[in-house]
C-alpha cells in the first residue's frame, strides 16, 4: 500500500510541512510506503484550460511527475493549514489538476492546522468543493491539530496532553485511512464505474 501526503501550504518551512513529515515517519515506521508533496517545494502553476488542450505544454509537464505519483496511491493525507478560515490557493490549485485518474474512489483523510484555536473551515471546504470531478472519498474521520506549534515536534517526546491526545488521535484515524485503501482497492477493480461517459460530477 502506498498513501500519498499531500502539505497544502505554499509557505517555507511552515507547520503543513512539520506535520506532514511527521505523518510521513509515522506510516513509514508502521511499513506504510508514502510519496509527500510538498507545495511550498514542488509548486504548480495556476490551472487554466490549456492543461486540456495542449497536451505536451507546460502545465501538462509540470503535472506529470506528481500525477504519475498520485496515480501509485491508494489513499491520500491531506494537509491544510487555515488561512482566514480558507485553505491556501496552492491546495485548491492541485485539486483542479487532479482527475479519476489521480484520486477516483480513494479515501482522503483531511488533517488541518492552526496556530491557535481555529482549523474547522478548511475541512469544511475541502469537504464541500474539492471532490466534485476527481471524486476523492473522504472519510469521516478528520484531525484538527490546533496549537500545532506545540505539537508534533518531536517524533518520541509529547509535549504534554494536548500533544499526545493528537499523536494518538492520529494513529486512530491513520488506521481508519488504511482500512479505506483497502476497502476501496475492491471497488475500483469492479469497473463499475463509467467516467468516460460521466466525467463531471453533479
């Protein structure tokens, strides 16, 4: 099984990217394989219609390499920090270069981060307008890291309650997301659905 770590934020060396390395160790230590993208490393430039209609330009160049890796998963982390009560542009902008091929029927579990106490509205908009097309499932389990400067800093030493009711928040909800990518990996191999003919969702 692999699961691909998708950190949303486009800002260097930001909590997204701390977190999303610590979820990478975490499935890793567990036998997990992962590919990480990190958006503030490998960004992309902003989506417009010629990704459909020129095949070998750039926007299509630069997509390959992730979708080639997106392709190879069977479930996705994905990482959001909150941005005004939105999630960052970067995030929003990978979801429209992703398609069925990338995500169709493979679970996402949402993982948003905060400085204080917020992180409720980007799962909620991601919930509400990332699916539409590439129709990734979510689960319904979600993380909330809040405070995220005080946890996951170091992989072996919890800061304190907070920071160990989320290191094993986590792992609950990881286990969940493996479950999914299994469960899923019969659904996709039926051939029961049909997006040549349905390719936009309602």
């Amino acid at each position: 099984m692999k699961i691909g770590i998708i950190c949303g934020s486009q800002r260097a060396k930001s909590q997204t990217s701390k977190v999303g390395k610590y979820i990478e160790t975490s499935l890793n230590l567990e036998g997990v394989s992962t590919y990480l993208v990190d958006l503030s490393v490998e960004s992309l430039p902003n989506f417009d219609d010629s990704f459909w209609y020129e095949k070998n330009g750039p926007l299509q160049t630069q997509w390959a390499p992730i979708a080639k890796e997106l392709q190879a998963c069977a479930g996705f982390v994905v990482i959001t920090p909150d941005w005004h009560g939105m999630v960052p542009s970067s995030l929003k902008n990978l979801f429209l270069y992703s398609s069925v091929a990338e995500m169709g029927n493979k679970p996402g579990l949402i993982v948003a981060v905060s400085s204080t106490v917020g992180g409720y509205q980007p799962v909620t908009e991601l919930r509400i307008s990332s699916f539409k097309n590439n129709r990734i499932c979510w689960i319904p389990d979600h993380i909330i890291v809040r405070n995220v400067k005080t946890c996951l800093n170091d992989f072996n030493e919890p800061e304190g309650k907070d920071d160990l009711y989320i290191r094993n928040r986590l792992q609950h909800s990881l286990a969940i997301l493996k479950e999914y990518s299994k469960a899923l990996e019969v659904m996709r191999a039926s051939k029961v659905t049909d997006y040549e003919t349905y390719q936009y969702g309602m």
